[in-house]
C-alpha cells in the first residue's frame, strides 16, 4: 500500500475554490470532485470512494473553520495517513498565517502557502511537517518586507551570488542546513525561561434510563510550551491511584510526538523523556476507559463514575401526560483533587514530587476545582408545537423553536453549591389533538345556530341512579386522561445531554508528578536557568 498525495483543494464556506495544488499524475478537477461530495447527506463521511471519475480515486475531506480541505488518490493508500496530512496542513497554516484560519489569510499569504505545501510534500510523498524545521526552508515575509512591498518597493535587496557563489553563501551562513533535530530550530534564545504543561481531558458518557452507565470514556491530551534556550532535555514523570499498574490501566492507546522517546516509556510507563519542540505543541493524546470491570458492573451506578453531575428525566407527569421533569444532581467533591492548602495558582514542580498536589494555574482559576459552563441540552420531537411553563430552580431555561430543543443554562456561582436543581417543562402538541374534545356532558354545541343538540341520555338522572352517574363519570374522565397520557407519551423527551468544564480536576485521576531538566544531555542552557514551570488540568464534557 503506498502512502502518495495526489493534490489538495481548499473550498471556502461559498464553495469556491481558493487553493488548488497538485503533486502528482491527474487528479480530477476541483469543479467535478465538489459536487461529488455534496451529494452526500450530512454529516458527510470522511473518506468516499468515486468509482465514476477517471481515473477511479479515493476522495477525503476535512472541515474547519468554514473551510472544506478535499485531496485524492488513485492507488490504494492508508486512509489514516491522508487525514492525518490534512490535519498537519492545518496545524502548520495556523503556525504560519495565523489563527483561525480564514480564506481571506490564505489567498493574502498565497507565497507562504505554496512554500509551505512544496516543503511539506514532494512528488505526493510526505516529507517534512515539523513547523519548526519548516521555519527554516520557508522565507516569510516581516513587518517591513509587507509595508515596503505595498508602496511598491523591494522588501530586501536582492543577494549577489556573483562575488562568492552559492558555496561561499552556504559557508557564510552555516544556519541554513537542516536542524540536527528536524523538530526544533537552531539557536533557540528566550529572555524569560517557561515550561507549562496543559492536561485536557474530554467525557463521553452514556447513560441508560435506570442511571446504569453504557459507556464511559475519556480521550486526554498532553500540550506542553517550552519557552526555554538552547536544546533543553526534559523527563515528565506522571502517575496515578494506583502506582504503575494504575497508571498502564488508566492510560490506554497512547499516541506521541515524535520527540518522545518510546524506549524509555515502555521500559518506565509515566515517564516521557524528549527534547521538546519551540513553543506550545502536542506532547501526546490518550484514552482512559472509565467503566467498572464487568464482576463490578451490576453494583455500578452513575455516582461510582465520581462525576460532578449526574441527570435523571421523568415523561409523563400531570394528569394528562403533557409535563415533563429533569433532575439534575450538582456534587461539589471531586475524587483525587487537592485540597485548598496543597493548590497553587501557578505551582513550580520540583525534581519529583508527592503526586498528592494538583497545581493549577490560569486566569480566574481557584484554589479548589470549579464547575463551569454548565448546560443541560433536552431534544425535543418535532411533533412538539411549543414548550411553555419552563420552571427552572436554577439558572434560565428556554425553548428554541428552530432547533426543537431545550436549554437549560446554570451560572458559575449557581452550581457552587450542591444539591439538586430541577426544570419542569410543559409540551403543546399539534393542534389537530384537541378534535374530538368540542362534546361537553352530552350536548353538542352549535354557535352559528346559537342552540344546542340535545341527547336523551344528557338529562339530569334521578336521586336513585346519582351515585351510579358520578362513578360512571369519573371512570370516563380517568379513562380520557389514561388515554391523552399515550397520546402525549410521543411527545416526551428520549434524552437529554449534559455538557460542562472542571478546572484543577481530572477524571481519570492522572497527575504531572515531576518535571526536571537533564543538565547532562541539555546543551546551550546557560549557568544557573532555573525555567518557571507550571500544570494545568481541565476536565470538559462536551455535546
């Protein structure tokens, strides 16, 4: 299986194509491969085989930030591979034009973009996507090359190789080799020395209605920003309940940058030892499977998942059927947290530390863990003509038409303090439910005659056959509400999300136990740094 790019197009949110660059053979046209992909019902699949366009090829795509990324092959390739590249584009255009990436950036910086798309890919095989070796093969225009360049003048004077040649350039300016390490520039120099790591971790949790979990996962990330001179080599210890084997079980199907030295984390788990790239990137990702084992499963419940909140929804309530309740439970424990003595708004980690400590650092962060954003989200089907009466004990609800969906916001301050807040909301149906309802007590009202249809069995019966009226009666409206209750029961949520952020706490219970210097294998440090150095963790639960 070969692993060749054939081109890449970039479509802006018109469906205009902004960027066409194409590396090898003849890959179908931009305008034939578009409406190809359109064809396709949302949320369009990554990779679509078109067996109709000549040659045959493999179409994948990739959305962000309202721009649609479309590149082809027509040999068998690894799919993972081609997604992958996509995403190193994206991440290397961010580096380089800035952030978000909009179309109106990538057709002003067009000199830059091509550079970029030739240094990344020669021929359709992927050679270099390092931002920081990339830095030094792509020439970026500054601040004054633009300003100059915009009155109509050179940005700067063209070389003369006449005098000396290309060989005396390349021994003038012995820079211009590749880097030693393809991820990290050359001559690296910062005033001020700072290392940060950045823990996220994002829930994906399934309940059933009983409250029995189906599945709880949680996929980490480990960003880190070194700001720090010369070629630093760093060891970031991790650790977790449970000692190693906690650690290898908590953490599962890890992924790292190419920095990390594999040998060392198989020998040493929790250990990764690297020579970090310049400034912020992506150390290394991970999946923490949260459920019990399956001897463990039927005692389980929500709240041994140890999740700060935890939702239960009741259909069907009032005397008709038309009401419905969301219970949400607000817990302000968080297992594994520090406590407000051993936290820190910006904490600097020693050689190794006791692994008992969570520092954070961060506007606005506490010195304890923080329930933020919290929104409950409650689809609603679409024979729902209006929900109205939303009675919330907290925060602010509302029903938003277009998107038959229910919002259910809780401030910052609000969720501070545990307990169980509820909504109660009330559904209109369509407004063909209420035919047949126009007969009262036997009459059949008739406005435009201004009279009344009279039945012999509406009369008032006699003192002997009252009680058996009034049972008879009260049967029938029984009998109606049961039977409105199955009619409603239609128009009762099927469920309800819950999306929310956690600063100072993670779920899986994963701490930075360490992070130390090598001064043996560091180069170019110079006497005495001591770098600041800080950890931040986030847990966030997202729809």
């Amino acid at each position: 299986m070969s692993s060749a790019v054939e081109a890449i197009y970039i479509f802006n949110q018109d469906n205009e194509c902004i960027l066409e660059h194409v590396y090898r053979s003849r890959p179908p046209a931009p305008r034939t491969l578009l409406p190809l992909y359109q064809r396709h019902p949302k949320p369009r699949p990554s990779v679509i085989s078109l067996p109709e366009v000549n040659p045959p090829s493999t179409l994948f795509s990739l959305l962000h930030s309202n721009l649609l990324f479309l590149s082809t092959a027509s040999t068998d390739v690894e799919p993972l591979f081609v997604l992958e590249f996509l995403h190193r584009i994206i991440d290397v255009f961010e580096e380089f034009i800035g952030a978000p990436l909009l179309a109106s950036r990538i057709e002003s910086s067009y000199d830059v973009v091509a550079q970029l798309l030739g240094e990344m890919c020669d021929a359709g095989s992927v050679c270099n996507t390092e931002p920081n070796a990339l830095r030094d093969d792509v020439d970026v225009p500054g601040w004054m090359d633009k300003f100059l360049g915009g009155v109509g003048l050179p940005g700067t004077p063209p070389t003369s190789l006449a005098s000396g040649g290309i060989k005396q350039q390349l021994q003038l300016n012995p820079s211009s080799s590749a880097p030693a390490i393809p991820w990290r520039r050359a001559n690296v120099r910062h005033t001020s020395n700072e290392l940060y790591v950045d823990i996220l971790e994002t829930l994906h949790v399934t309940l059933a209605p009983s409250g029995r979990p189906l599945a709880a996962i949680a996929h980490g990330s480990i960003a880190f920003t070194s700001k720090i001179s010369g070629v630093p080599d760093l060891l970031l210890t991790l650790s977790a309940s449970g000692g190693k084997l906690g650690l290898e079980k908590a953490i599962e199907l890890p992924v790292f940058h190419p920095c990390v030295r594999l040998a060392r984390w198989k020998d040493r788990p929790g250990e990764l030892s690297f020579v970090p790239p310049d400034g912020k990137f992506m150390l290394a990702g991970y999946e923490v499977d949260l459920m019990p084992s399956i001897h463990d499963l039927k005692s389980w419940s929500n709240a041994n998942l140890q999740l700060p909140v935890s939702i239960e929804v009741s259909k069907s309530l009032g005397s008709t059927g038309t009401d419905f309740e969301v219970h949400l439970a607000i817990y302000n424990t968080f297992p594994g947290a520090a406590s407000s003595t051993s936290l820190a708004p910006r904490s600097t980690l020693g050689s190794r530390g006791s692994g008992r400590s969570t520092p954070v650092f961060g506007g606005g962060t506490s010195t304890s863990p923080t329930l933020q954003d919290l929104l409950v989200t409650i689809p609603i089907p679409d024979t729902v003509r209006s929900v109205i009466d939303l009675r919330a004990s907290r925060g602010e609800a509302y029903f938003t038409a277009s998107e038959s969906v229910v919002e259910w916001r809780i401030s910052t301050k609000a969720a501070a303090t545990p307990g169980t807040a509820t909504l109660r909301c009330t559904v209109i149906g369509p407004l063909a439910d209420n035919d047949g309802d126009d007969m009262i007590d036997g009459f059949h009202p008739n406005p435009g005659a201004g009279n009344y249809d009279e039945q012999e069995d509406a009369y008032q019966p006699s003192s002997a056959e009252a009680p058996k009226a009034l049972t008879t009666g009260k049967q029938q409206q029984e009998s109606q509400d049961s039977r409105k209750v199955q009619q409603n029961a239609s128009m009762m949520p099927s469920s309800a999300s819950v999306s929310f952020n956690v600063k100072g706490w993670l779920a899986s219970g994963i701490k930075v136990d360490g992070l130390v210097i090598d001064t043996r294998k560091s180069r170019g440090l110079g006497e005495g740094v001591k770098p600041y150095k800080g950890v931040k963790y986030m847990t966030v639960s997202k729809q």
